[in-house]
C-alpha cells in the first residue's frame, strides 16, 4: 500500500520569499514520485517527477524537489515566490511500472494551497 | 493533440438521477482513472483501468460504476445520484514512467 502526507494545507508567503511545500510518502517498493499544479477551475498538471537516477529534479517554473528516501520525503521547492505561483499543489506517488507488473497506481496527496502575499 | 478530454463540464442532477461522464484520451494510454476532489479531501480514486477490459475498485467506488468502452474511452456512471456525489470529477490517463494527464474537470451538483 501507498500514502502520501502533505503537511500544511494552506501555506502563505510573501511575493520573492523562499517556497516550501512538504510531502512525504510511503510505498512497500522504490516510489515514483510527482508534483502537480491545479490553477483555479483547471485540471492538474505535472510540475516535476522523480522516476529514477538523480534525486534534485528539477520541473517547470522554477521549481525543484529532492527525493530523500532516508526521510520518505519529496519537498517541493523554490527559491523565490511569484503571484503567479498561487495555486493548489498535489504530491502524488506511484509504484514503479517495471516492478508491479507494468501497472501504475497513482495515490494523491490532500493538495496544499500556496497563497501569494504582495 | 487534445489529451484527455471530459464531457459535460457543469451538470446540475436531482437526487435519484442518473447520468454518465464521459472521457476520452488520445494518447493511446493504457491505464485510465476517475477522481473525485472535495475540498480538504484531495483527489480520490473511484475507480480505474489498468487495461482495455479491465476496471478496479478504487478508494470510494460506492455509488458509481464505470466501463472501459476501448482503449481510448472510459466512462463513470451515476445510476442514483445523491448530494453527497456533489464533487469535481477528474478523468486521468497514464502510460508506464510518466505522468497522469488529466482532464479539465466536471462539475457536478445534485440537489
């Protein structure tokens, strides 16, 4: 079975302040893990993923994450906030295709909404 | 290139109605989903396909049911709809090592 947490459903930041928001997973085989971005009345869509090799990923808008199997952690992250930024985001983990038989379940985090403040 | 496309946006049922959401993806997708989003309650699985004839139970499959028509299609019916089926309901596809891509959403009211 897998589970992902999301700690802080609202977060706030200034407008050029550092972002944080926190994920950690569990799942019985190595993890494929993902962030995504809900605007308002939109779908979701991928931020970044982290599959296999290198741990720092780095998706679109300037965000990054590193996967921390030590810590069961995928934080997403980015330097400096944007009022564009203010948007739901959703950590998600998957089991790896190649090991449960080429299927991928994907599990959803609550979201976490990030709030902009000029 | 139109992804995953969900039919109706808005809906508005009575409770006991029925009605059936439907998706579509061109992708040529193996494995497609239904979610639902509440508020504070993220996305839940309702029900997914691993495969062109196959379908699974997902999280909350109560009141739903779902068919995988082709590879491309795959619908989630309502056969009673009740106020506690008022959510946004997410079609998503997925191929093995890559993302989901997710539809726009339906909006569903039943009073």
């Amino acid at each position: 079975a897998q589970s992902v947490t999301q700690l802080g459903s609202h977060v706030s930041v200034s407008e050029g302040a550092l972002v944080l928001l926190r994920c950690n997973y569990s799942s019985s085989v190595p993890p494929y893990l993902f962030w995504y971005v809900q605007y308002p009345n939109q779908g979701l869509q991928l931020l970044l993923k982290y599959t296999t090799g290198a741990t720092l990923v780095k998706g679109i808008n300037g965000f990054e994450a590193e996967f921390k199997k030590s810590e069961t952690s995928f934080h997403l992250t980015k330097p400096s906030a944007h009022m564009s930024d203010a948007a739901e985001y959703f950590c998600a983990v998957s089991d790896n295709p190649h090991l449960s038989g080429g299927y991928q379940k994907v599990t959803f985090g609550i979201g976490t909404k990030l709030q902009v403040i000029p | 290139n139109a992804g995953v496309t969900q039919t109706p946006k808005f809906q508005v049922l009575k409770t006991g109605q029925s009605m059936t959401l439907q998706c579509a993806q061109d992708m040529n997708h193996n494995s497609m989903y239904w979610y639902r989003q509440d508020p504070g309650m993220g996305l839940r699985l309702i029900y997914y396909s691993a495969s062109e004839g196959t379908t699974d139970k997902g999280e909350v499959p109560n009141g739903y049911n779902v068919s995988r028509l082709n590879k491309r299609e795959f619908s989630l019916r309502l056969e009673s709809a009740a106020p506690s089926q008022t959510s946004v309901y997410f079609c998503a596809s997925t191929e093995s090592n890559t993302e989901a891509f997710f539809g726009q959403g339906t909006r569903l009211t039943v009073v």
